[in-house]
C-alpha cells in the first residue's frame, strides 16, 4: 500500500481558510442578531405606544384565562317567590282600558265561569310622535333708523322654522347619540314625516350653541374661583388635525374646552396663573406646580404597578402594598370624617407611605417606580384625606371624557373650527344638568323659551 504524502503547509492553508470562513459566519451571525434586537426593541417601543398601563381596557387583547369548572345550571327567570317588576306606578295616567276575555280557553275551548275570572293592573308605557305646524301672523316694521321690528310670542323662536321641542329632540339625537345631520334628517322624515335638510339641522344647532354661548363664558369665569377642580384631555380631531379636547370638573360645574395645544398655556388661558384651587388630574407634566395644591390619581398609578408586576413578579409585592394602603384610605373617607380626624389620620398615612418607600429590599424596579412616581410628586397623594370633596383618584373627569368618545369614533371630530367651539358650549352645558339631576332635553327647551 503506497503512503500518500501531503504539504503540512498545504494543510495549515486549508485549516486557516476554514477558520476564517467561520469566524465570517460568525461576524455576521452576530450582525443579524444584533438587528434583530434593534429591531425588536423598536417594534416593542411602538406596541407601548398602544398597549400600556394607560390603554384603555376595550382596547387590550382578549386574556385566555383557564378553564374553570362548570356549576349547575340555574333556571331562567326570577326565582319562585320573589316580587315582580320593580318600576314604580306612574304618577300620571292618561287614558284607561280594559282588556276583556273571551270566557272560552285558547286551548281547550272550555267556557270559562264568571266566578273564575280575576283581574289585574298592568301599565303600558307608549309614545306618540307626530309633527306640530304653528302658522304665526307675524307683525314687523322697518323704522327709520333702518332696524325692522319683528312681533315676538313666547311659544315660537325668534328665528328659523324648527320649534322649541323639536329643537331639543334634535339636539338631543345630536349629542346623546353621536348622530350625523344626514342621519338626524332621514330620521325625522321617517318617523315624524317632516323633511329638513341636513344644513338646516346644522344651522338650528349652532344658533342652540349660540344662545348658550353666554352661560359658558360665565362657567369659564366661575371656573377660576372655584375651590378644586377634575382636570383630563385626550385627543380629538378638527379639521382632520391633532386637536385637544380638556375637561374641567367640578362641584357644580362640567366645562369642555378643545384647542390645538396640550401645553400650560391652555390652564393658564382657563384658570389664569394665580389659582389657588386644587389640581386633581393623572402625572400629566402641565399640571405640576400650576395650583395651589394637588391630588395625584391613585388609579393611574395602581394601573402602572399592574402592568410592571405582570412582566417583573419583584414588583408584584410593591403593587399588594400599595393596593392594601389605597383601600385602607378609600374606607377611611367613605367615613367623611371631621377636619380634625382628618388632619390626624394624613400624618398617619404620610408615615405609613413613608415606610413602605423606604422598604430597603425593593428590587431596582420597584424603587425606579417609587423614584418618578411617589418622590417625584411628592405631597401629591394625600390632599383627599385633608380635604373633604375631593378624591383620591381622576375617575370623574375620566368618565367626562367617555361620554364624549362616540363622538370621535362615529363623527370623527369636527370639520370646523366653529362646531368643534359649538360642540364644547352645548356640551359642556348637558353634562352640568346631568351633574344637577336635570334632563338635558327638559333643560334646553326651558332655556329656549326663556332666553
């Protein structure tokens, strides 16, 4: 058997090149991880754009929670026994009938005696709606100085075709429901057989916005006065760009304002530099240091360690600590205990929540929470416990603002700049009769008529 000889050097050059081969493969293995990881920290940046501890919840994914065991099936209906309907008799009752028998059974063909027939009351609740035409002899005179004098009634508008009531019905379709004047006009005519195009509709809701114009600027001049106040914003489109819709709560009052700013400026413009009210709002930067004192919302920053102690289980103890301590407040004012009670039990809290900040075993996480949260707005959390009227979290303002989101979704803002404006006096004046246990709709035709 011959021996094959091989160049040692032949070998070496072989071994190096496949060295070098794999050290490139390896470079470049590590460049596509390393734009993976870039990449997959821009793409997790972008998704907390959307899904954060702000998101609201019709807004986050669906969770699959386990599958738990199935109970017995309970029957349908009220149980044996139990008392019937819980509406309350009508105070008013406008006609009367009697539904009589047939004295003969459905079923069986049985003639029923008159001794086996009992009776009962049942109210039916029903609406008419069918148009009212007024014609109006209307006495007018131009005078000299060229004005024309027109006859007044106290039952017709000064102006325009559409009456009082139907004024409110349309202003209530408008708002309650987010309808379009397409919409609210195709929805006269089929129920009520009145035809007004939709220009007319929108003309008969700016002069409802303009006859409340001056009760909205004297909400904004009681605003500044006013001894706290729910503040809150989001988003909300004019004329296809970025505008703000602010909502300004508070004990007698609901104000909307939209501009095409979320900078100071706008609390400034609305409460001036010097109010000295308490600012209830979320950790929103604009609202620091603006008031007098302040009241940060608990909920926001509950939400926060939720979704933290989701990802980081170090985190989820911070999240039980501060949960307990916020119910032990929240029970401790459904008291509505006296000054001096409250006065004692905040030192008591300031140094309960002092202790548990302080806690030394709390994971880098948790003090990075504490750190831009609890310090950073420190004597922000427990001006409730002071200060009666007031609570601890941002939820009212927050439902302000709920109200108004069909409008966004279904309308998509507004297309001027006039009915966005129109859109914050009117309502801003439905949500302050809602705050009065007043009807919107009974509201605005009282108004009409006596403006």
């Amino acid at each position: 058997m011959k021996r094959i000889r091989t160049n040692i050097f032949d070998e070496l050059k072989k071994k190096d090149e496949e060295i070098a081969y794999l050290k490139n493969k390896e470079k470049e293995k590590d460049e596509y991880i390393k734009t993976l990881i870039e990449e997959l920290k821009k793409t997790q940046a972008l998704l907390r754009q959307f899904l954060n501890e702000n998101t609201p919840s019709s807004k986050l994914p669906q969770r699959k929670y386990p599958q738990r065991e199935k109970k017995e099936s309970k029957l349908r209906g009220k149980p044996k026994g139990s008392n019937g309907a819980t509406k309350e008799e009508p105070e008013h009752i406008d006609r009367k009938l009697k539904a009589k028998l047939d004295k003969q059974c459905n079923k069986c063909g049985r003639r029923i005696q008159e001794s086996e027939i009992c009776k009962q009351i049942r109210y039916i609740y029903d609406i008419i709606i069918r148009p009212e035409v007024t014609e109006v002899e209307e006495e007018y005179s131009f005078c000299e100085c060229g004005q024309c004098c027109l006859g007044k009634h106290p039952e017709i508008p000064n102006s325009g075709m559409i009456g009082y009531n139907l004024q409110a019905l349309i202003e209530e379709l408008k708002f309650n429901f987010a309808g379009s004047c397409g919409r609210i006009s195709t929805f006269l005519e089929n129920v009520a057989n009145i035809k007004f195009s939709a220009m007319s509709i929108n003309n008969c809701v700016n002069r409802i916005a303009d006859s409340l114009n001056p009760s909205y600027e004297e909400m904004k001049d009681k605003l500044k006065e006013t001894p706290y106040s729910y503040c809150d914003e989001t988003t909300w489109p004019v004329e296809g760009k970025k505008w703000f819709l602010w909502i300004f709560i508070t004990k007698y009052s609901t104000l909307i304002h939209i501009q095409n700013s979320r900078a100071r400026r706008v609390l400034e413009d609305i409460f001036t530099e010097d109010y000295l009210g308490v600012i209830i709002s979320d950790c929103f930067k604009v609202y620091r240091y603006f008031g007098r004192r302040f009241q940060k919302c608990w909920i926001h920053f509950l939400r926060k360690l939720e979704y933290e102690a989701e990802k980081d289980s170090n985190v989820k103890e911070l999240y039980n600590q501060m949960s307990g301590f916020y119910h032990e407040m929240k029970e401790f004012l459904k008291e509505n205990p006296p000054p001096k009670i409250r006065k004692i039990k905040k030192l008591y809290f300031e140094k309960r929540l002092k202790t548990i900040m302080n806690y030394k075993r709390w994971n880098d996480k948790s003090n990075e929470i504490i750190k831009n949260w609890l310090i950073e707005y420190k004597g922000h959390w427990l001006t409730a416990i002071e200060i009666e009227g007031i609570n601890l979290e941002n939820n009212i303002s927050e439902r302000g603002i709920r109200n108004v989101i069909p409008w966004r979704k279904i309308l998509g803002g507004h297309r001027t700049k006039e009915g966005a404006y129109n859109f914050a006096v009117i309502e801003s004046h439905r949500q302050t009769w809602k705050m009065q246990d007043k009807s919107p709709y009974l509201e605005i035709i009282n108004h009409l008529r006596h403006k």
